[in-house]
C-alpha cells in the first residue's frame, strides 16, 4: 500500500506542479485513473490511497470490475471506442462517456440511460491532429454535433476529450492542446455551457495543464506499462 499511495502522490505532485506553473490551482485538474488490463485488486488498492475516478476503454472487463468494486465510492468513466452494440452496457454502468463523436452513438446512450439514473456525462471527442486513424469529430463539426446533443434528455453534455498525436516535442504538444482549448472556447461562446477539457495523459500531461485540462488521463505512471496513457 506504500508503493501505491507513494506512486499517486507523486502523479498529484507532478499535476500541481504544472498548474502552478500555469497560475492555476491543482483542485481544477481531476486525475482519472486508466485502470484497463488492471485487475480489480489494483484498482482496490488505488481507491484505498484514496483515488475515486477510474477510466476503462474495455466493456466486458469495465462491467466485471464494476460489480466486483461496487461497494466502493467510485465514479467510472468510458475512455475508449464506442461500438453501437455496447451503448446499452455503458450507459447503464458508466458515470461518464469521453468518446462520443456520432449522433447515433448519442442517441443510443440517451436511449439506453435509465430514468432512475442520473444524466450521462458526455464529452465530444475531436481529432485536432487529422489522423485518419483516430476516432473523433473534425473542429469545424462540432457546433452541428453540439446543437444536436441537446436534444437528448438523458445526457449532460460536459465538454471536450482529445487524444492528439503522439510526441515528445512540448511545443507540438502545447500547440495541438491549444487547438482543442480554442475549440471548447468557442463552443461556450456560441452558448454551449461546457466545463470539462479531458486531454492530456503520462507523458503530456504538463503541456495538457498548461493549455486548460480539467481532466488528466494517467494510466502508465499509476500503473506501469500494461496499458497505454
């Protein structure tokens, strides 16, 4: 438990570090936990140091460790790709959505929440670098995906998530979160009311401060190189 505590309380130093340096305060940065391949004593192990937010990319295996870990205080947030045929599974489990980049997939998830739950979280995902390989809506579509989520009485939409393309190079890195910040700015001055930028994760996460994140996605320094964040 020792390692464990040590190793969270070192990716929350490095968090308010850099939004130190930022002139922010490290309470408007959320750490998220990516706990996919983790097992669930792993991600019982984190909670008891006292992280409660976790994201999984994985359905099936998200589902299992959610009921394993339900009678702990957890919020859980949906990471990865959204295959139509798992709507149902997310929006029933999930506290958060951070991939959503079709009216389809929306639709389903307002669909499938349940009137006894809460709204589902929901951040729009868009794809600043324009890799073809990578999920996520183009900039210039997001007004027109925005003013259709409205619509849905059974998702909160949030704001933005983006994974922009890998590098080392801090200033690319800064210049591409930037471009996602730009991006949430104008949306809110068009009125869309958003409070949420996820972006950033292990090895960017400073630049992803710097440039206004609200959500930190760290998987590889909480939980070492069986998964990727």
């Amino acid at each position: 438990m020792d390692t464990v505590k040590s190793t969270l309380q070192a990716v929350q130093a490095r968090i308010a570090a850099a939004a130190e340096l930022a002139g922010r305060s490290a309470q408007e940065v959320a750490l998220l936990a990516v706990s996919k391949s983790c097992s669930a004593e792993a991600v019982r192990a984190l909670a008891n140091a006292g992280q409660r937010e976790f994201g999984e990319s994985y359905v099936q295996e998200a589902v299992a460790k959610i009921a394993a870990l339900a009678d702990l205080p957890l919020i859980w947030h949906f990471i990865g790709p959204i295959q139509r045929n798992k709507t149902s599974q997310i929006a029933e489990n999930f506290d958060w959505v951070h991939g959503v980049d079709r009216v389809i997939v929306a639709q389903r998830l307002s669909t499938a929440r349940g009137a006894e739950q809460t709204p589902l979280n929901i951040c729009l995902q868009v794809n600043v670098s324009g890799e073809v390989s990578k999920s996520g809506v183009a900039p210039e579509q997001l007004a027109g995906l925005v003013t259709e989520l409205r619509s849905l009485p059974r998702l909160r939409l949030r704001g933005l998530m983006a994974i922009p393309q890998a590098t080392e190079d801090v200033v690319v890195q800064r210049a591409q979160f930037a471009r996602v910040r730009e991006c949430f700015e104008q949306l809110n001055r068009q009125g869309a009311g958003l409070d949420t930028l996820s972006m950033g994760m292990s090895g960017d996460m400073e630049a992803a401060v710097a440039e206004g994140a609200t959500i930190v996605r760290v998987g590889t320094a909480l939980f070492g190189n069986r998964i990727k964040g």
